[in-house]
C-alpha cells in the first residue's frame, strides 16, 4: 500500500517515520532495515498501533533484535536463515559450543559464517594447482551446511530455505 525510505543516520526521528509507515493505516509492517533501526522503529510503531502485525526480512533477524526491541518486538514475524528449533545432533551440538563459548544464543550470522567457513576450508583442501579458490567453489558446487546442503548456482550464488518465525518471551520460535 505504501513504501517509507529513510536513511539510518543517529539523527533519525523514528516516531515521524512511524507516523509515515501508519499514514495508509495499514494492517501490517514489513521492514527490511538492520536489527538496530528494526529495534527503534518497532517501539515507535508500537507506541503508535499496539496490535499492528509487524515482520521483518532476515536482515535484523540476530540476538540483537530481541535485545535491543525488548518486550516492543514480542510477537514481531521475522524470516531467518536458521531453523533455530533443529533437533539434529549436529546442529543442537554446534549450538550449545556456540552458545557455551560466546555467552550468547546462536543466531544466523554465526550459522552463515561457520558454514561459510566450512565451504572456503573444504574449497582449499580440493583446490587443483590451475584452478582459483572460485572456480574450486564453482567446480564442487554442492558442500554440507550445518542444516542442509549448500548448492552455488552457475552464477557463484547459493540459495538458502528461509524459516519463518515469531518473537515469543524473548526467543524466536518457528511459526507453523
């Protein structure tokens, strides 16, 4: 119904831009912004239009969120990269190492990062003596990611399944 731009600067007045996302009187927010102005945005939305649904890209879909947003951002629909509900050995594995080690819940930047990690490691390791790490990747292709397969396409572009999910008391929990 209606796109509001902004800029993120520390100048930002988010309660005019909430008055500018509600001018439609919409029934839902899509917000495709970072976690931080996701986090400002949402309360002045809330302060607005208590029971607007709101939803997010993967983009603001980290801890940060739910830490910065506080009880503003409960209920709030967000896609991730993660299935944070995965009850595979190896992923309820990497998650509680993730977690014992960095203080903090496993969020999809970690995840993107270790199965990045794991690519680039796996692509070394069969890299030919004529070949770049790149035409490695590309010749290979297909890698094991911590929650399903990594596949490049002919353009060097992976595709990954997308979770949605729902802020509840805190944690994000997959929406059915």
């Amino acid at each position: 119904v209606h796109t509001t731009v902004f800029e993120s600067s520390t100048a930002l007045d988010y309660a005019q831009l909430a008055d500018q996302a509600l001018i439609e009187k919409p029934q839902a927010v899509l917000l495709i912004t970072s976690a931080l102005d996701a986090a400002l945005l949402i309360n002045q939305l809330r302060q607005q239009h208590e029971s607007l649904i709101i939803a997010t890209a993967e983009w603001p879909g980290s801890g940060k969120l739910v830490e910065l947003g506080g009880n503003a951002v409960e209920d709030v629909i967000v896609a991730q990269y993660i299935n944070i509900q995965d009850t595979s050995a190896a992923f309820t594995t990497f998650k509680q190492a993730f977690s014992t080690r960095y203080g903090e819940a496993l969020s999809f930047p970690a995840l993107t990062a270790y199965n990045a990690t794991r690519v680039v490691l796996q692509g070394l390791t069969e890299q030919r003596d004529d070949e770049t790490l790149k035409q490695t990747l590309l010749r290979l292709r297909r890698f094991d990611g911590l929650q399903g397969p990594i596949e490049f396409d002919e353009f060097g572009d992976t595709h990954s399944p997308t979770f949605i999910t729902r802020i509840h008391k805190g944690q994000y929990q997959r929406a059915n």
